[in-house]
C-alpha cells in the first residue's frame, strides 16, 4: 500500500480508542487513516487485563459517580451486541467484578460507600461479605474481608477488541499504517493542515489525537500524565465463575486482576516508582516487579502458589488531573481534535468511539461530552511531582 | 508385563537404575527407579497417554522430553501442569492423568 | 522398485577407494567417504600415513595403497563409519571384509551370519572370523567376515541369523 | 555482585565456564536439569573434525571431560535452577528448588541451545510422534525404548544419526523419508542405517498418523517436485513411534527479554541475536555461543563458549589483550575449519553476515 499525501481524516494511535474513534468514523462515510508509531494495541490497549469495570475507584463525589456511569452503563449496553456489530469475537464476558476489601478498615468504608453508590443510582452494586466472596471466588486466601461486586462487570481480550475495530473500520475503507511515527503535528495560521511522519508528510482536514500517554507529546498544551504499570500473567488454571477483580494491599498497592478466556490470570499494578516523568514510558521490568506482583498473588491465592508466571510486561496508562479523559476540539486550532486521557479505556472506548462521530459528523453526540471539555486544561501546566504514583495521585486529586 | 527399558546397550553398556519405588498413577500402585522421570517411568510400561486436552479431550503425551513444550504435564501431588519430562520420580508420589488445565485445590 | 543409492560403482570413484590392482594383492584399506566434511581422524591415526586429508581438513581422504597394511586401527575411529578392510587374498575361494558394527548381540567367532550389501539386502552367508572387542575401541566392534571372493565389493554390512535372546 | 553467570550447562556454556575459570574468573553456570552437559549425553556417536575438535571421540565422553575440567577449575554449578529472566544492568531472576532469587554478574553468557521444530500433519499431537532429540533423550538419558517400530521424518543429520541410534537401542527404523528428492544430512551416516536396512525415502512424506490414543500406524506418499502428493502412492506402514527431525530453532527467549537485537537467518534456525567476534551481542556484557547464537553443531558451541570464556577474561582484566587474542585465534581457526565445506560454508556466511550486521551497528 502507498502511503498517502492526503486524506480527510487522519487519527493519530492505533490503540484502542483510535480504532474506535476510526470505526465510527468509517462507517459514517469519512475518509480515515489511522497511523500507528509501533502496532495495533502497542500501548496501554495491549497491556492491561481487558477489566470492564463500570465504576471503579473509592470516591464519594456523586457528580462523579454518575458522570461516569452515564458512560459506562451505555458502554455495558453496547458491548452486548459489538461483536455481532464488528463481526469478531473479542471474548467479553460479563462474569461480573469485585472490589476486594483487604483489611477491616477498608470492610468498613465498603459498608459505608455500598449503600451511598446505590443511592444515587448504580442499583448493580451489592455488598458481599467474606463468605459470600469465597463463594464467589474460592480460590482466595484469608487476607479477603469482603467486597463490592457488580454482577454486571466482566472482561474482554483487549488485544482483540483493538484488532477488531481496526478490522472492521478497514472495511469501511479506514487505511491502517502501523510503524509510522509522527513527528509533528504541522500548524498553519492556527489551522491544523497535516502531519510530519517518517514516512512522510499527509495532509489533512481533520486530525485526531489519540495517542493516549503519547497524546501530550504532539500537544504540550494539554497536559495528560504516563502512569507506568507492570503485570505478571499466569499458565491457563480452569475457569473462575467471578473473576475480574481490584484490590489495594498494604494500603498502596492497587491492582487489578482479571481472567482471559484462555484460562490465564493476569495481574497488573503498580510498578517501582519512576523517578523521572520519560520513565513511565520505560516498557522493560525490573526482576523486583515481577517478584513483587508474583507475591500479590500468593497473598491473595491459596493453592495457586504453584502456579506458572509465564509472561510479564510493563504499560503505560494515561492520567488527567481530575481522572476524566479529554475529548474534544483543542481550542485555538482549527482542525485538531483530542481523544485521550483514558485510565479505563476498556469500559469506555467503544461508546466514546461512537460518540465522539457523533460529535464530528453530526455536531451533537447522543450523550453529551462536555464533561471531557479540553479547554478545562489548556495551558494549565500542572506541577506534579516529579515521582508519583497513586496515592501521590489520589491525594492530589482530593486537593483539588 | 512389557517393559521398555534398555536394559544393555551396545554404546551405553549396563543400565544402571536407581532404587525400586512404588508410586501411584491414577490411584493404582506403580513401580519406578529412583532417578527416572516420571514420564520415561509411565512410557516404560506403555502408558503415552499423560493428559487430555481441554476443548476437545484429546490425548497428549511426551513431545520434547527436554522440558520445553509442556505438552508431557500432569497432576502431581494435587498440583497441575508439572511437566513430567523433567520431574524425576519420588517414592509416593501421586502422579494424575490430567484432564484439560486440571483442578487447583482451594 | 528401489533405486539403489549405495553401491560400489558410486564409491570405487572416489579418492579413498583402492585401485583394482591392488585390492586384488592383498588387505587393504577401503575408505567410502565421499563429501568433503571437515574430519580427519583416518588420517591421524594411521601409523604409515596411508592415508592423506591433508588442509583444508574438508579433503576426501585419499588412499596412499602402497603404504596401506590393511591393519585396520582406521575402522573404528571414523565417526561416519565409511572404513573397511577388504582382503582378497584370504584363500582360494574367500575374501575377507573388516567393518565396523555397533549393535547386540555381537556375533561370536566361527558364527555362521547374513552378509548384507550397501542397501541392507542379504548377498549371501558369511563366517566369522573375528570379532575385536569393543571396549579396545571406545565401544566400535570390528567384525571380520569371510563371503565368496565375488561378494567382496558389494558386502559391507551383518545380519545375525540367531534370534534375540 | 557475581563476575560471570553463564546460563545453560551444555557444550557452549560449559567451554565459556572453563575457559573464563582457566584464567581466574570466578563463575556461575546455572542448569536448569540435575547434570550439566546439555544435549552432549545423549549423542553417544563419534563426532566429527580434527584431534583438536575432539574427533573420534563420542559425545557423552567430551561432556565427562568437560565437568570434570569445570570441577577442576572450580566452576560453581547450580543444578535444578531455572533462569526466568535476564533484566537491564546485568540482572538474572533465578528459581532454585526452594527459593526465587535476583542476582547481579559483571558478564552473562547465554547458552541456552536450541529447541526442535515441530512438524504439522493429521496426527502429530498423537502420543507416539515426538522429536527425534526426545527419543534420543528417552533411549540415551532414560534408557527407554521410545518405539519397536519407528517412523523417521527428516534426513538431516539428526534423523540419519538417530535412526542409527534407535537401531541401536533394539527398535526398528522403518523408514526414513524426505520430502527433498535428496538426503541432506551426511552420506555415511545415511550409508550406516541403510546398509542396516532402513529404507530411505526421498521424495516421501507423511500423509497422517493414526491410531486410538495413540500412534498404531502412519500413512506415507511420494510427492512431486512442486511438494504435492501424488494420489496412489499413499502406503500404510504399522508403527508405533514417528520421529519429527526437520530442524532446530534457537531458545532465545532471555536474549530477547534481555534486549539484544537480532537478525532473521533461517538457515540458521530464524531469529539469531546479532554478536561480534567475541561472541558478545549488542547489549554489553551479555554474550551469546551454541545453538542459541544459530543452529550448529556441538563443536561449533565448544569453540564458540570458548571465545566468549576468553572474551570475558580479557575484558575483566584476568588476561592481556594479546594473550587473548593469541587464544581466540584458536578458535576462529578452529572454527574457520569447522565451517568449510559444502555442508559448512553456508553457515561460515550467514555468521559473516551476523559480524558485518553487529559491526555496522556499532559504528554508528
């Protein structure tokens, strides 16, 4: 295939949301390239459990909760019938998922914040307590105290979820150019024209940024935060009936950990702190990582402690400073559009895909985007500390 | 019984086994010399078939012998996917014929 | 029916087969290695350098049949197993062919056994002669047999005739 | 932190470890079975070469020797230890029996060999198809008769000198077949088993094996040039055992974790980590020999473990630079030798290539 001079459209990421956002645009008739820096699911849309989690996170800020769930829920809906839509079976299962209560502390603020979510409206959410959990999951250890499950939550193979958006924008004419780097984003009279790439120039009428972690690299004046994380995955173990789930232990520890339909667990978290912002790009993993999430699992898992790791790696997620992605024309440049800041792109990426289409084609998505306004950023250079990681993060955001 | 093992060898000469020790292969008692792996141990007496696979139960049996393919894992001693190529044998061992990804205890 | 790859028109072409004349004088050495592998052990061990490998070491061995005895320490030290000694000589009626056997049993002295050609097909019997104990050779036995004088360009290989114990 | 930890106790991470120990060098070689020696104690044939390639001399007796020199000069060997990775600045996670460690060295060799292709037909996941390396493990190191009657796939040397081998062991080869119309392993090897009545095929290859449970029989066919099978040829042979020998491909997985760039050579097994002269890949520190730095033989590892050892002694100041070099001369002739020839002059370029490719990433 030749590499073009121009086209209408051109999305900036082969991950996820770039794949999404190049469907829907497809379909709708536009004229789409997708360039890709490595290959398809490269990034963070590759390296994570594949966890559908409609609500995650501990907060108590209303707003916030129904903010997301306004998203999630319609993303839930859609799930249900997009591998029919994509022709391709991404295995998305909707085993539901749980948030572990490690300690009594934490037990007792689940029995606090589980009532106040299905108050103001994410009727899913049920408490389970320690029994019920082992139940749920009886492969678990003592350390459990109990849960928030969502029966409603699942999993699905990140990996095949990106492909298949690629795929099916493909048939709708989308060119996908993988190992195409972009090295700018060329501007003219505050007009966004085309992009520099080492493979040459193309211009555009319209660029999308969906770059995610990458994304602030090509517009400095947005800014979006690599957060590095590793995880360790296991040989195929038979099937759990609940398994997608989160934990923190010893108070700092978050992670998640979900089931492939293969059979493997995954389990994925934070990595050793990063000392330098470039860091968190580092995809490589120290052997004290995998040690570190290999004991997770022996905390967590009684009689899996003979189970195999046979794979590791280390992703970067993408952060904003209020935890919502940014979706929207960058003020100031006619012609350039941003779609990214996604920590859960999983639970996200296929409506916002459609939505932001919407958005582009018609003016007026479905569900409104504003909430992910990328003014609410520009030019706002936020000082995070050098080295963070989440709980740096999470007090950060409470100060905000 | 059949017993496969070369006993003389024209380059190798005299086997020389190790200490006769009972196991038990899918609950049934079975001899074995300390020394051997436990798959050469079942293969010596005819047993090929270790597991079955998880879709569609087909029989899978040593490929590799040198640790590398997994396609020679059992049950042993309540833990699944040991790779019996390589895993020598021990007096009471309790050696499953494995069915799919096999039972993890709780 | 098979094409027969192995035989003794293909070999006696090569630089390590002896000439007419003299295999037809007495023992004598009959090297049938014919592609240019980097080996030269042959060379090494012939005490009267009857046979040349020479640098590069990829040589064919070639057969120096003057200086050849037929004494046979060549047989058991090559790694391809192509040496033989071929003795016309042997008496009116019999040759003698010396090779290489790595199998059990052994066959004894004086054992009656199939001889075989280059294809493993049976060309006639044959008799033992000696047997040179293995473990001299690092485990190679060399056998000595006797077939029909006729037979001795094309038998290269045994068969026992007893059944395995 | 450790000076050298060499990974793989086969022919190429012994010669490493003895000849770094020779000169002082303090090393750990790690193994992942209960012996070192790799594959060296299953080939029980006479190897190939010159007095100095050790000809003449079968394989199990050059691993002997080689443990003892490595005991004699106080290689420290960790047995029934698997290396799970090989991390930036010289990491090396290691599982023992007991314990998950991390460890530092100065120097990594990587010897970690090689694995066996498999070959795909109706049938080949059947219990009774293996690679031919596997019955040789179970005949040699188990002392198993893999099979009474045996179907080989492949005429390279490993199917000729395992046929052999599987005769010796009291089975019986069948056939051998090929799907070149030429053998393509050594002509006396082929010689040996066929003057030992194994019929050898060319031009053949398997349709499928067959048998409830497990391998009771194999359909073979003749194919045309083109690799077809020509209908009405297929023929029904009863055996219990086929052996797939159609090549090898570097275990490289650590070179990869390791970050060291590669090259893709098939006729060297695929993926091959780009190395210098001294057998050290592009990331420093972390050298390659054997199979896993391109599919040879074990002489070719022995000479190659040997040019790292010395690599690694001159580079941790244990001897000068012109001894060392007057060593590694050694070496490069030795394996200079090693790869002339029909058979080895193909090898000798695609390694030329690997050196040109290194260096011209090291000038940049």
């Amino acid at each position: 295939m030749n590499f073009p001079k121009s086209t209408d459209v051109i999305i900036i990421g082969g991950g996820l949301v770039g794949c999404s956002v190049g469907y829907q645009l497809a379909k709708r008739g536009r004229d789409v390239i997708i360039l890709e820096m490595r290959n398809l699911a490269s990034g963070a849309s590759g390296r994570n459990g594949g966890m559908v989690t409609q609500l995650d996170g501990r907060d108590k800020n209303k707003e916030a909760i129904l903010n997301r769930l306004n998203y999630t829920r319609e993303n839930n809906k859609m799930l249900a019938g997009l591998a029919e839509e994509l022709s391709y079976d991404f295995e998305y299962n909707r085993c539901g998922g749980i948030d572990i209560a490690c300690s009594e502390e934490e037990w007792e603020y689940f029995k606090k914040l589980v009532p106040f979510q299905k108050e103001v409206g994410d009727e899913e959410v049920i408490l389970v307590d320690k029994q019920q959990l082992k139940d749920l999951c009886s492969l678990l250890s003592d350390i459990v105290w109990g849960a928030r499950y969502r029966p409603t939550d699942g999993t699905l193979n990140p990996f095949k979820l990106n492909i298949g958006f690629a795929l099916a924008a493909k048939k709708y004419k989308a060119k996908v150019f993988t190992e195409t780097k972009i090295e700018k984003i060329v501007i003219k009279h505050g007009t966004a024209i085309g992009v520099e790439t080492n493979n040459g120039y193309i211009q555009a009428n319209l660029i999308i940024n969906a770059a995610n972690a990458w994304a602030p690299l090509l517009i400095p004046e947005i800014d979006i935060l690599p957060l590095r994380q590793v995880a360790v995955v296991t040989e195929r173990i038979p099937e759990l009936p609940v398994y997608s789930f989160e934990a923190i232990i010893d108070r700092q520890v978050i992670f998640g950990s979900t089931q492939q339909k293969s059979g493997n667990l995954l389990v994925g978290g934070l990595g050793t702190q990063a000392r330098k912002r470039e860091d968190h790009y580092k995809e490589d993993l120290s052997p004290y990582e995998i040690e570190g999430s290999t004991a997770i699992f022996n905390i967590l898992f009684k009689g899996l402690g003979d189970v195999n790791i046979i794979r590791s790696w280390a992703g970067t997620m993408a952060f904003t400073a209020d935890g919502l992605p940014c979706i929207g024309p960058i003020p100031q440049i006619q012609g350039l559009y941003i779609v990214a800041g996604f920590s859960n792109g999983m639970a996200f990426a296929p409506i916002i895909g459609k939505l932001v289409a919407e958005d582009l084609t018609q003016g007026k998505p479905s569900i409104t985007l504003k909430p992910f306004n990328p003014e609410r950023f520009y030019n706002k250079k936020i000082s995070w500390p050098d080295s963070y990681n989440y709980t740096v993060l999470a007090e950060f955001l409470e100060r905000k | 019984m059949k017993d496969l093992r070369i006993k003389k060898h024209p380059i190798l000469g005299e086997a020389k086994f190790g200490k006769k020790i009972t196991i038990f292969v899918d609950g049934k008692k079975f001899s074995a010399y300390e020394g051997e792996m436990i798959a050469s141990a079942l293969y010596a007496k005819g047993i090929r078939k270790l597991r079955a696979t998880s879709k569609f139960k087909e029989p899978r049996g040593i490929f590799c012998a040198i640790g590398r393919c997994t396609d020679c894992v059992m049950t042993v001693n309540g833990v699944p996917n040991i790779r019996t190529c390589i895993t020598p044998v021990q007096s009471g061992m309790r050696v499953k014929t494995q069915k799919g990804l096999g039972k993890w205890k709780k | 029916m098979k094409k027969k790859i192995f035989t003794q028109d293909y070999y006696k072409n090569f630089p390590g087969y002896p000439s007419k004349e003299r295999l037809a004088k007495a023992r004598v050495v009959v090297i049938e290695c014919v592609q240019d592998i980097p080996c030269n052990p042959c060379e090494t061990i012939c005490p009267r350098k009857a046979i040349v490998v020479g640098k590069p070491i990829t040589n064919l061995p070639r057969l120096i049949e003057e200086n050849c005895t037929g004494c046979g320490r060549c047989i058991p030290i090559c790694p391809g197993l192509a040496v033989f000694v071929v003795n016309n000589n042997y008496n009116d009626k019999e040759s003698t062919i010396s090779l290489p056997y790595e199998f059990l049993p052994l066959p004894e002295k004086g054992e009656e056994v199939i001889a075989l050609n280059r294809e493993g097909e049976k060309v006639c019997r044959a008799k033992v002669i000696s047997v040179l104990d293995p473990e001299k050779n690092n485990r190679t036995a060399v056998i000595t047999i006797a077939v029909p004088k006729e037979y001795s360009g094309e038998v290269r290989g045994i068969r026992l005739i007893r059944k395995n114990p | 932190m450790e000076e050298v930890m060499v990974v793989g106790g086969g022919p190429a991470g012994l010669c490493a470890a003895i000849e770094s120990a020779r000169y002082g060098v303090k090393v750990i070689l790690i193994d992942e079975n209960d012996m070192p020696g790799g594959q060296l104690f299953k080939q029980i044939h006479r190897f190939f070469g010159s007095a100095q390639h050790r000809a003449g001399i079968r394989g199990y007796d050059i691993g002997n020797s080689l443990l003892s020199e490595s005991e004699k000069l106080g290689v420290r060997v960790l047995l029934n230890t698997v290396v799970w990775g090989i991390f930036q600045d010289n990491f090396l996670g290691i599982k023992t029996e007991k314990e998950t460690k991390i460890l530092q060295a100065k120097k990594i060799v990587v010897g970690t060999g090689a694995l066996e292709n498999p070959l795909a037909f109706p049938g080949w996941t059947l219990p009774g198809v293996m690679g031919a390396g596997a019955a040789q493990t179970m005949m040699n190191i188990q002392r198993v008769l893999p099979g009474k009657r045996i179907l080989m796939i492949g005429s390279g040397n490993v199917g000729l000198i395992v046929s052999y081998q599987l005769l010796q062991a009291g089975a019986k080869v069948v056939a051998l077949v090929e799907a070149l119309p030429k053998i393509s392993g050594y002509l006396v090897h082929a010689a040996k088993i066929s003057r030992a009545g194994v019929q050898i095929l060319t031009s053949h290859t398997i349709v499928k094996a067959d048998g409830k449970g497990e391998v009771k029989k194999a359909v073979i066919a003749k194919i045309d040039e083109n690799f077809k099978m020509i209908k009405g040829t297929e023929k029904e042979i009863k055996v219990d055992l086929v052996c797939i020998a159609v090549g090898l491909r570097p275990l490289d997985e650590l070179c990869w974790m390791a970050g060291c760039q590669f090259t893709y050579i098939p006729s060297l097994g695929g993926f091959i980590p780009l190395h210098s002269r001294d057998m050290e890949t592009t990331v420093s520190g972390i050298y390659v020999a054997g199979d896993v730095s391109g599919i040879e033989e074990a002489s070719t590892a022995i000479e190659e473990g040997k040019l790292a050892g010395i690599a690694i002694a001159e580079s941790l100041g244990y001897i000068s630079k012109k001894e060392a070099e007057e060593k590694k001369e050694l070496s490069w002739e030795s394996l200079r030798e090693l790869r002339l020839g029909s058979f080895g002059e193909g090898r000798q370029k695609t390694k030329d290539l690997i050196l040109k490719q290194y260096n011209s990433l090291h000038k940049m």
